[in-house]
C-alpha cells in the first residue's frame, strides 16, 4: 500500500452533480480495491496554463489515498475513458514524505550532539553593542561624518533691545 495524488482537471461547463457523481465513482473504484481515500479537495475553476481541447480554464480536484499500483492503473483507466475528465495526473508521494521524515531524524540526531549553548542571564550583564551595529548618536558605518554645528549663546535681554 502507498500513498498517492490524483489530480484531474474536468470541463468548466460540467454540471455540479455530475463532478460529485464521478468523484464519488473514483473512491468507489479505490475502496472497492482495498484502499482509503484520505482527502479530496474541489478547488474549483481555475485558469488553464495552457489551452486544452479548445478551453482555457478547468475545474480541479484533487483526491489523495491510499492503494496498491493496480488501483491506480484502474482510476486512470477511468479518468482517460471519461469525456467529462480533460487532464489528469498520479503522483506518488509516501517516497517523498520518507525522504521528510528522513531528514528530520537526522536533523534531530545532530542536535542531540551538540553541546548545549550556555547563555547569561539578562539580568546578570548588560549586552555589548554588536560589532557593526549602529550606536545611539553615531553615524551609520559607512555615512559621511556630520559635523557639530557651533554652539551659539543667547544675547541678555538688555542686550537685545538696545
């Protein structure tokens, strides 16, 4: 038993009870052989990337579940002898979520090696300013220098009025 996606794409103008009809025939035809359906996804009508049989937008679904390879040679039998059904693909994907699981144990092994990093509390020492990170009232790396403009003093009010 491995896991599988069927995507197919039907024509936009087919009624709504004919699409639930055929997806309903399709997990029959996959429970019927000893699988399950795990999920199926009416994504609706979309925009084609290409044109196909003269139409440029199509109703997509996607089934996912569960079977052996003959089960899978009977759904596509039945996607490509359906007028309703304008493309469609099988994918297999539990090699992929092996290859994920995979990684994730390795990633989990290497963390289990490394020694633990010791961090200060924040409260015990304040943080030094990072190499190349900007201090409050200086100038960017790399900016021109900005000149302090002259300190000119205030004239006494006597001053001012004579």
């Amino acid at each position: 038993m491995r896991i599988y996606e069927e995507l197919f794409i039907v024509r936009p103008d087919a009624p709504e009870e004919e699409i639930d009809g055929f997806i309903e025939q399709v997990k029959n035809v996959i429970t019927s052989g000893g699988g399950t359906v795990d999920k199926v996804d009416k994504w609706g009508v979309r925009k084609l990337a290409y044109r196909v049989e003269k139409r440029s937008e199509g109703f997509y679904v996607l089934v996912q579940f569960t079977a052996g390879p003959d089960v899978v040679k009977e759904v596509e039998r039945r996607m490509r002898v359906t007028d309703m059904v304008i493309k469609f693909i099988s994918v297999r994907i539990d090699e992929k979520l092996k290859k994920l699981e995979k990684r994730t144990k390795q990633r989990e092994k290497r963390a289990k090696r490394r020694p633990p990093v010791e961090r200060p509390s924040p409260a015990a020492s304040p943080v030094p300013a990072a190499p190349g990170s900007p201090v409050p009232a200086s100038p960017a790396p790399g900016a021109p220098a900005v000149e302090a403009a002259p300190v000119v003093e205030a004239a006494p009010a006597a001053e001012a009025q004579e």
